[in-house]
C-alpha cells in the first residue's frame, strides 16, 4: 500500500516569519517603554544574575506588568498577536505550500520552534496554519493572569523539538518515550525530510542538527541584511539562504520548491529501495534445485 511521505517544514517565529520581535509591536508600547529600554534591562538581569535570556525576558516583562498594575492574561497575549506584520507573503505562504506537496504527492506538516511567545503566535493571523507551536508559555492562575513560566525554549532547547517531531512524540510532557531507542524506519518523520527556516545565530543549533542529517536548512534575511546569511553559508551551518520574501514570486518559493521536488524523488527512490531489498531477502531459487 503507498504510504504517503510527510515532509516537516519548522520555522523560527520572530524576524523570520515577522519583521520584527513579537513583543515590540504593541506589548512594550504599551508599558511607555521603547524597545531598547526593554531589552537593555532583560539582558542586563541575565547577565547580572547569570540567568538564562530568555527566562530573563519572561521575568522583566511579569514585573513591567506588575510595576504599570497592567496584568497580562492569556486572552490578553493572544489579542496581542493580531497586531504582528509579517514579510510579504507570509499569510498565504502556507497554503501553496500545501497545495504544492498535494501535487507532489507529499504530506506537509508546518511547525513553529520560537523563543517568542506561544500565546501571541496563536493569535497571529497565522496561527492556526501549524500542527505544532513550540514557543515559550506562561503558567496563568485562577484569574487567567499570567504568573509564572511554563515553558521557556532557549537557543539549544530548541533542538528537542526536531527529535520530537523526528519520532512524532509531540507533547512536552513526554519524556520516557522520546528517550527511548527508535529504530530509523519506525520514526515519524525523518530528518532527510525535514526544513527548517530560521533567520539568524539562534537557530545555528537546530539548522546544523537538520542539515548534517540529510535535511535541508534555510536562512533568510531581511532586505539589505544578509550578513548573517553569508556568514552562515561560509561555516557551512545552513544549505541556502535568501530575502525574506514568502511571495509566489520569490526566490524563497522557488527554493523550497526545488527542494519539495527533491525530497519527493529522495522518497520514491527510498521506497524503491525498501522494496527490492525485501524481495531480495526471500528464498534462494537455487537452493531448491
């Protein structure tokens, strides 16, 4: 029976899919701070207190919170994500690219692996386009009042969540199984057909992961700000970048078209494979003359 290959597509959140970090679009405007007010005073926690950053940017915006009697709820967060601008094309990226997997006859699954806030992506224009959200989230109390951090997914962090979408244990709390052994042919997606899209340093960790194993990784950058991009091409930690342009017309669609198109043969060659290697296992005519 064909067996329908799935193909993870995982996306960084902030300044990939968005033009800047979710949180200075509405949440620190509206505390009366500017930007780097907010940022300044959440590294310079981290770094006075040796805490990790992103745990350190929860914190500072609970006390901010707190200090402007402006208590943040969940409903709150995810009305927050309604104000998000995204690169061109974002909003309908998702479903060419389904589209296109049907004709390919691959299953596409889209994931999000964000050191921003779950909440807010979920309340995003996009938020419903994805099988997973894997994003920092708040533990809220009886009033639905944020209160403490539930999950805080940091740089290397991030890598779990490839493991877990790798062998399809997606849910946080399951630990025992995603530690166990899982043979390569049982697992749910493997890394040959994974892409991960990131935009910068912190998504070094799950691009190389992808990339040294067989799948593909993509860096993209905002106009005139390839830097990054080059410098990730030249330590060989991505396979191709390109301008955050998500539109039918740019070089990103084409890409990760061409690369559809390749995992789609890498699949049926694989399968192909499978196939002749069983039947080559069955009794040897020979010994039965």
């Amino acid at each position: 029976m064909h067996e329908t290959p799935t193909i993870a597509m995982m996306y960084d959140f902030d300044k990939t899919l968005t033009t800047k970090d979710m949180q200075e679009y509405t949440f620190i405007p509206k505390l009366g701070m500017h930007s780097e007010q907010f940022w300044q005073k959440s590294n310079t926690l981290a770094r006075t207190q040796g805490m990790d950053r992103i745990l350190a940017y929860m914190k500072v915006m609970l006390d901010e919170s707190r200090m402007h009697q402006q208590p943040i709820r969940r409903s709150d967060f995810v009305n927050l994500g309604k104000e998000l601008e995204f690169f061109p094309g974002v909003t309908t990226w998702f479903d060419r690219i389904n589209a296109l997997g049907r004709k390919l006859d691959l299953n596409i699954e889209h994931f999000i692996i964000s050191s921003g806030l779950r909440e807010i992506i979920e309340g995003s224009a996009i938020g419903s386009s994805f099988r997973r959200i894997y994003a920092c989230e708040y533990f809220y109390d009886e009033n639905q009042v944020a209160v403490w951090p539930k999950l805080s997914v940091n740089y290397t962090a991030k890598t779990q969540f490839l493991f877990r979408i790798n062998k399809g244990v997606l849910d946080v709390f399951e630990d025992a199984q995603l530690n166990a052994y899982t043979a390569e042919s049982e697992r749910s997606v493997p890394f040959r057909n994974m892409i991960y899209i990131g935009d910068g340093l912190t998504d070094v960790p799950c691009m190389k992961l992808v990339k040294q194993n067989g799948g593909v990784s993509i860096a993209v950058h905002a106009p005139g700000k390839e830097e990054t991009s080059h410098r990730l091409m030249r330590e060989q930690r991505i396979s191709f970048f390109t301008e955050a342009d998500y539109t039918e017309d740019g070089q990103l669609y084409s890409l990760v078209s061409n690369v559809l198109r390749m995992m789609q043969a890498q699949n049926q060659l694989q399968a192909s494979y499978t196939q002749m290697k069983q039947l080559s296992t069955g009794p040897d005519p020979a010994a039965s003359r």
